[in-house]
C-alpha cells in the first residue's frame, strides 16, 4: 500500500519542519532513525540528525559533502586545503565522492594479510598532505570493508591528526557492517560513543535485506544544516538531503524489519552467520588454504591461488578485480548459504589442492 501511495520524504525530518501531507510515514521515518542510531550506534535521544537515503553511496556522499561545507563556512577553508583521507580498501563511492566534490582523496595502504591500515604509510601521506597545503581532514574509517569485511581502527587516524594539529571529521562507513559488527564488538570505537566519531552511514539492503535503494544517513547535530539548499524554498521545511525527493516506501520497509526481528531475534540470526562462518574457516586452516577474516563479520577473501575459475562461477565468488591480476575471492555467508553449500565449496577446494578428508558438517 505504501508503494501505491508513494509518499514523498523530501527534507530531513529530524530538524525543523517537513511536507504535512506526509507526516505519517515522517513518524515512522524518525522512528527508524532513533532504533538505528540509539540501539544500534549509542547516540543519546535528540542529539543527531539524519535521513533515509538512496543506498551507502548516497550516504557516504552526503558525509563528505557536510564536512566539506563545515571547513568551508566554519574555517574558511579553500578547496586546496581539505582532503579525504581513507584506506585503499575503502569502497569507491568515495572516490566517487571526491569527484563530485573536486577534493583531494588520499588513499592509505594497508598491510596486505592483515588488512590492516598502515600506521607508517599514514604518516608518510599526513607529512606529504601537510606540505602541499592540505590543512583539514575528511576521513572515512570502515566497519567492514566491500571485499575483505575489514574493520578500521579509527585511533589510527585519529591520534596522528591529534598529533598534527588537523582539523578533522571522522565518517563511519558501516554500508556492510553497520547491522552485524556492532552486534558482536559491543565495545567497539566506531559509533556515537567515541567522541571522534561525528556521522555515520549504514545500508539496510545489505544485512538487513531491505529494498534495494535503502541507506542511513546519521550526523552528531550542528553540521547538516550546512549542506541546505536554498534555492529549494517551494519545500515545506529544509531540503538538507542530497537526493532531495525519496521514497517513504522504503522507511516502511525498513520499519517493518527491524520491528518484526527485534534485537533479540536478529542478534540470533547474526549467531547463527558467525557460527557458520566459523566453520568454513576451520575447514580452510585444516586444508592450509590462506585467507583474510574479520572475526566479527561474516566475510571470508580467499587467496585467489586456491580458487580456479570454474569453482569461482560454479558459486558466484566475487574477485577483488574483474580485470587485471585477481590476488582473493570473497565468500558471503548469508542465511541461504548453509553448511551444505559451504561444504561443497570447500569439497571443491580440496581437490584444489590435492587433498582427501572427510568434511565435518558440525
């Protein structure tokens, strides 16, 4: 019924006012944005704003936009002197982002086992970034990256530009991991709780298994309103979103699933994705087989070397690279994939290589 109705959610209906005409689904939207930001991420109640987004990639925009327009109206900053600061792992609607935007990205290698960001690259890039005039920093720390599930730790960031004397914003890109990792790292460093931390974005049609075009856009208050247009006077309210118009149908969605699990269910479904994910793992280091897997996550990159090409199509694996040299290939351990599939899969990889055992499913 929603999508018949199409109700439109133009605005941000977190501050100020919004269209009337659609103060209903506007309710529902502010509820989801207060399960997602207070349950999930520990933002007090009343102290962020936000909105329903396009998907992770809109969101994430909407983040390097804001900051880029805080530098600019609070500093006074020229476009020369800020720029995005994200590891080489980072999803590319960043990249995407800065293109928009025409703002310097600098991308920090990472430590290729671990998938760790490199603490010495990082320096190295500040020092470059400081004598080429860069004076403000946008960084984007993950909670799970596209291709390895890897998580940040955002202190790396933070304690050099402490040390640096940076301005800076810290952005959360939790698009994968927003709706399992913080199930299971309760005490992490990567929501509201961390004073460093001043938005986030988190797509409900990854985990969640919203609609596709479903993403979150959270901020600490004080800086959307820096991004409102104002030639957008016919709108009742403020347009502070960078889609403008958007569908209320996939709040209800989105509503509808987070309400009809509840946290103890989906903390029950996540259980069971570790638990699964457990095993391929296992079953991986008793064959020798190298692969990259945040502990808290429910992705596992296989060494590209221990996957041929028909296995890799026989189970739709994702390479880092369609084209050029491929180094892993991902596995996604969602609710349909169980023990069956993936006891095949690692069926497949024995004869890889070269081995014969019999395969546990417990």
């Amino acid at each position: 019924m929603t999508y018949v109705s199409n109700p439109n959610h133009i605005g941000c209906h977190t501050l100020g006012t919004s269209e009337s005409a659609f103060k209903g689904t506007q309710e529902i939207e502010r509820d989801v944005l207060d399960m997602v930001a207070c349950d999930v991420f520990h933002a007090t109640p009343d102290s962020y704003d936000g909105y329903v987004a396009g998907g992770g990639t809109e969101a994430n925009i909407q983040a390097l936009w804001m900051f880029r327009n805080v530098f600019r109206d609070t500093y006074r900053a020229r476009p020369e002197q800020i720029a995005i600061f994200a590891s080489e792992d980072t999803h590319y609607s960043i990249a995407k982002g800065a293109d928009l935007l025409t703002t310097q990205l600098i991308k920090v290698p990472v430590d290729f086992e671990t998938r760790a960001i490199r603490r010495d690259a990082l320096r190295a890039r500040l020092i470059e970034a400081l004598a080429s005039g860069v004076r403000y920093a946008i960084v984007v720390a993950n909670m799970g990256t596209t291709m390895f599930g890897s998580v940040d730790d955002p202190m790396v960031y933070t304690s050099l530009l402490w040390e640096y004397g940076i301005p800076f914003f810290l952005h959360v890109d939790a698009a994968y991991g927003g709706f399992i990792y913080p199930f299971l790292d309760r005490h992490n460093q990567l929501d509201f709780r961390n004073p460093d931390v001043s938005s986030v974005a988190v797509d409900a049609h990854k985990m969640l298994q919203a609609p596709y075009g479903t993403g979150i856009f959270l901020c600490r208050k004080g800086y959307i309103e820096h991004v409102l247009t104002k030639e957008a006077d016919y709108v009742e309210g403020m347009d502070l979103t960078l889609s403008g118009s958007r569908s209320g149908a996939n709040v209800v969605a989105v509503w509808m699933i987070l309400k009809a699990y509840g946290y103890a269910d989906w903390f029950e479904k996540v259980q069971v994705l570790q638990l699964r994910t457990a095993w391929l793992c296992s079953q991986l280091d008793a064959l020798g087989v190298a692969y990259f897997r945040e502990p808290n996550l429910n992705i596992v990159a296989i060494r590209a070397s221990f996957i041929d090409d028909p296995v890799a199509e026989r189970y739709n694996l994702v390479p880092e690279h369609h084209t050029g040299p491929n180094d892993w290939y991902k596995v996604v351990i969602m609710q349909h994939v169980d023990l069956e599939i993936l006891g095949r899969l690692v069926t497949d990889i024995m004869q890889r290589v070269g081995l014969e055992m019999e395969i546990p499913l417990q």
